[in-house]
C-alpha cells in the first residue's frame, strides 16, 4: 500500500467523508458504536451507530410519511432524479470503488463490478419502468360488457437487508427499482460494511431524491435488521440461507412478502470439446471473483475426464499466478477475506478435507505478509461427501476439482445439492452447452461464462432455486416485486357471471357452456 493505513492509501477517501457519512445514517450518534475495519490492515476506519427497535421504527415511520409525497410525484419526476443518480454514480465511481475496497477488502476489480452494476441496473430501470408500471388494459371474459385494467401501485415501505460481500450494490442497485415504483426505503447494511451503502444514499440525495424517503440504519443483524422485518411492508433479504430461513419466517408471521437472495454452492461443468486455453481463465475468473466472496462464484468444478489431468495442470499454475495485492488498484485478482473470523471459517473447510483425505493441490494458507486475512487461492481434488467442502458454502477462494465420464453423470452431479444458485457449462458446441442448461437446476446458467453474463443481462432475472432463494432480482419482476398490483373491472348492461335480462340459472348454465366451447377455439380469446 502507498500509506501507512489503508485511509491513507486510498486515493479518493478520507476521514471527513467517512465523518460525512456516519452523520447521514438515520440513528442516533449517541447510541453505542460499532466499530468497523478496513481488512486490508485491520485498523478501525470509523464507528457506527447500534440501532435500537425504536431507533429503526423512527427511521420506518420517516420513510412512511416521506414515501406518500413521493408516490405522488409521479414516475417522470422521479426518473428525473434517478437519472441524475446515474450519472453522479458514474462522476463519483472512484469514491465508491474507494470505499468498497476499504470497509470489505476488496480487490478494485469486484469494486467497479458493484459500482458499475449499479449503474447499468439503474439506466435498465429508468427505460422500463414507464412500460411495466403504466396502467394495462387486461383481457376480459364479456367484451363488450366488461372492462378491466391492472394497476401497479408501490407497497410503501421496503426494507432492504444486505450482506458484506457485495454492500454497494445489494444495498443501492436492488432499490433502484423500488423507489422508482414510488416506494420508501430502508436500508439495514451489515455492520462490517456501513458506509457504500450510506455513499449512495448521499449521491441520490445529491440528485434530489426527497429528505427521508431513503433511510440507512446501522446496526446488527438480530436486533436492528429484525426490528425492521416488524415494521416495513416488503422485506428484501440477501445474506446466508441460514439467515434467509429466519428472515423469511419472521416475514411470514406479519403476512408481508419477501425476496429471498440467499446461499450457493456453484457448479461448473467442463465437457471434453471445451476450448481450455478460453475456460481456464474463464473458469478461475467465476471461482476467484472477490475471493470467492460472491454468492454466483463457482466452488465445485466437474471435468470431462478425458481431459482431467490437463485441465487440473493448467487451472492449478493459473491460480498460483494470480496476482494478490493491498493496492487501490486494478492490480491484485484477489480480495482479502472479510475478517478474521471468516478466514477462519474458510481455512478450516480447507483442513476438514486434507485431514479426511483430500489432496491439496494448491493453496490452502493464510497470507499475513500481504494483509491479516488474505487467503491463498486453493484447488482441491479427491473431495469427498464426507468433507464440509462438499456441500457447504465456502465463501472463499477454494475450490474442489472432480471427474466425470458421461455428461448425465455431470448433471446429476451438479444437481445434488441442496442450493441451485448459479452454474455455468464451458463447451465449443454452444446448443449443445445451452441444452445441458436447460438440465442444471440453478436460477441462472451461464455457457462459456462463470457468472458475469447472466448478472449483467439486466432484462433477465436473476435468482436462486432451491434453498438458494424466492422470487428474483432484475427483469420485469427485479421491478414488479416492489408493486402492489390491483385490477379495476368496469361492467356495462348486463352483469358478469350472472344471468342476463331475468333468464334463470339453468338455462344461463347451458347457454354459457355452448359460448365458453365457441369462445375455446378462437386463438385471441384468452
Ligand atoms: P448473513 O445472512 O449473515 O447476513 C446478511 C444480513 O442479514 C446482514 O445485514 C445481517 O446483519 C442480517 N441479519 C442477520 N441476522 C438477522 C436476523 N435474525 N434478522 C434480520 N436480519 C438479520 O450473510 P453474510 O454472511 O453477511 O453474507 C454472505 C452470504 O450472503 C452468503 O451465503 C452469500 O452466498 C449470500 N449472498 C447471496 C447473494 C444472492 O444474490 N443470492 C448475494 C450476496 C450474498
């Protein structure tokens, strides 16, 4: 690093703006504080404000109040602001790149991932919006009688709970969306990663977005994230399945609806015609991407075996000449982990199978010389179903490496296991590749891509299956989600499923069941 702390080093942050920022969360300064750390050294950047039930209600009932004003608006004034927000993200990027790799450890590669994912979710929301929340005239079962119209109304206000790994993004990019459907917000970022999401917060200030429409409370995840589940009318959860299970069944007993954006244990399947010298870079791309700190990284990669032993060679050189740095640069591939306590957890997945008989092909070390929780990128083979490996999540850059003769073998491989986030097949016959896709049980598969092109197709969802996760981000519903939707039917003359001009209800009986046979073979007739 060019300074003595990580502050010091990084080109675009100091202690002012980070002062800024902890005076824009929407919690009392006098609460107790929670410290948060630059990974890079472990040195304390600054302290946050520990939000008590009532601080987070407070926060809710502002947003309540600010969000009517706001709906009232009208979507063009809001797209206005939200335009502004764009492109002050795109003049500020540095700054938030900053942050990102000061209070998660980030590599600036991951940085400008989330910042410009941000970016290009809000210009794809800012040119759907008018299509998808204009009022749309529905098909009825009398034309002539009866209108009908659907009408996508904001819910009020959402609560947006969002882990460590990717806090910009999750915390900014997901409620994009809902505040352009007329939405409050409040926004409860892990404790570790307070000040990306309160940056963005200060950029859609700066763009005009209305005082307290948009809350970010501080705090941790049991009290301060579940006081906010009590209190907001839509929950948006990303973070750990474990977690999500909690999330989701707290939601329930209040009866109001939430996205789920949860766990995974990728797959990737490499078939025998996969051009290697395109899929190792590929490949170690979607396993190291924020040091396997990404919820869509690959963690499991199944080879045709025929060429098994090339590919491991040629992945495991690849991996050892990474580049792993503490710079605010584009010149490391590899983020620290978050703390230590999640080195820890990553380390003792590693010891777990060379103790139960895994071969380490390479890594498997902390790398203190560089930064008190930087870990090795590490490959694995002969992991067996035994080992934590196998089946948990990682989070880290660790990956195991298997065999398989027959493609069906791959599939049913890749399918066995409980999540179904993000799997990826690397192949030169494409329709081919896009077919056995169609086979893998995960929310997005990418062919001849770990994780990038399905995340950057903003117009496709995104999501897990399985314990993975519920409903999507992206897409038409990244949108509707956030929308209450209600149909108003307008009646003319005769009323709807009820006999007309007195006639009884035996004969409307049969008459409507020679209509409905008529109407069964007229294609526009829905
Ligand atoms: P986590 O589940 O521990 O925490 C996520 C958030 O939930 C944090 O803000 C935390 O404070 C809060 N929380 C914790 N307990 C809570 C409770 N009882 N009630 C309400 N909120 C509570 O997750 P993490 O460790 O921060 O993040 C890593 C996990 O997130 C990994 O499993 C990763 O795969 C997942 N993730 C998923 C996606 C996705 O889009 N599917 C994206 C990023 C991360």
């Amino acid at each position: 690093m060019s300074g003595s702390t990580a502050l010091e080093a990084a080109p675009h942050v100091d202690s002012a703006l980070l002062q800024r920022l902890e005076n824009r969360i929407s919690v009392p300064a006098d609460r107790d504080r929670i410290e948060v750390r630059a990974p890079f050294t472990g040195e304390v950047l600054g302290t946050v404000p520990d939000a008590t039930a009532t601080d987070v209600a407070e926060a809710v009932e502002r947003a309540r109040r600010a969000q009517r004003r706001w709906a009232e608006m009208g979507l063009a004034a809001r797209s206005r602001i939200l335009t502004r927000f764009h492109d002050l993200l795109i003049d500020n990027a540095d700054i938030a790149m900053d942050l990102l790799q000061l209070e998660a450890g980030k590599a600036r590669v991951p940085a400008f991932e989330e910042v410009f994912d941000t970016v290009a979710t809000t210009r794809y929301y800012l040119n759907t919006a008018p299509r998808l929340l204009r009022r749309k005239r529905r098909a009825v079962s009398l034309p002539g009688f009866t209108s009908a119209w659907e009408y996508q109304h904001p819910i009020g206000v959402v609560g947006n709970i969002t882990p460590w790994n990717f806090p910009f993004t999750l915390s900014i990019s997901d409620i994009i969306a809902a505040l352009i459907a007329g939405n409050g917000v409040v926004v409860k970022p892990d404790e570790k990663t307070p000040y990306s999401a309160v940056f963005g917060a200060t950029l859609l200030d700066e763009a005009g977005l209305p005082a307290d429409v948009l809350q970010v409370v501080s705090g941790y995840g049991e009290t301060a994230g579940s006081a906010l589940i009590d209190e907001v009318d839509f929950i948006n959860f990303t973070g750990s399945t474990e977690v999500g299970r909690i999330v989701s069944a707290h939601a329930g007993k209040r009866l109001v609806a939430a996205s789920m954006e949860l766990g995974g244990k990728n797959a990737t399947v490499v078939l025998s015609d996969a051009d290697l010298s395109r899929t190792i870079p590929g490949v170690a791309r979607a396993v190291y991407a924020n040091g396997g700190q990404l919820c869509i990284a690959m963690e499991r990669i199944y080879v045709a075996e025929t060429v098994l032993d090339d590919f491991i060679a040629r992945f495991v050189d690849y991996s050892r000449s990474l580049p792993m740095t503490a710079m605010f640069d584009f010149s490391s591939g590899l983020s620290a982990m978050i703390d230590s306590e999640h080195l820890d957890r990553v380390h003792s997945h590693v010891e777990d199978a060379v103790a139960k008989g895994a071969t380490l092909l390479t890594g498997g070390k902390p790398r203190p010389d560089i930064g008190p929780t930087f870990y090795e990128p590490t490959v694995l083979t002969e992991v067996g179903d035994d080992m934590l490996l196998c089946r948990s999540e990682t989070f880290g850059p660790v990956v195991s490496v298997y065999g398989f003769s027959t493609v069906e073998e791959a599939v049913a491989l890749a399918n066995d296991s409980e999540y179904g986030l993000n799997f990826s097949v690397w192949t030169s016959d494409t329709d081919r590749g896009v077919e056995i896709a169609s086979d893998l049980h995960a929310g997005t598969v990418g062919v001849n891509d770990g994780y990038a092109a399905a995340w950057s197709s903003y117009d496709a969802p995104m999501g897990g299956m399985k314990a993975s996760g519920i409903s999507r981000r992206h897409g038409e519903i990244g949108l509707l989600k956030f929308t209450e939707s209600q149909t108003i039917a307008v009646q003319r003359v005769i009323p709807a499923f009820a006999p007309p001009f007195g006639i009884g209800y035996g004969l409307y009986q049969r008459l409507l069941g020679h209509m409905l046979k008529l109407l069964r073979r007229l294609p526009f007739y829905k």
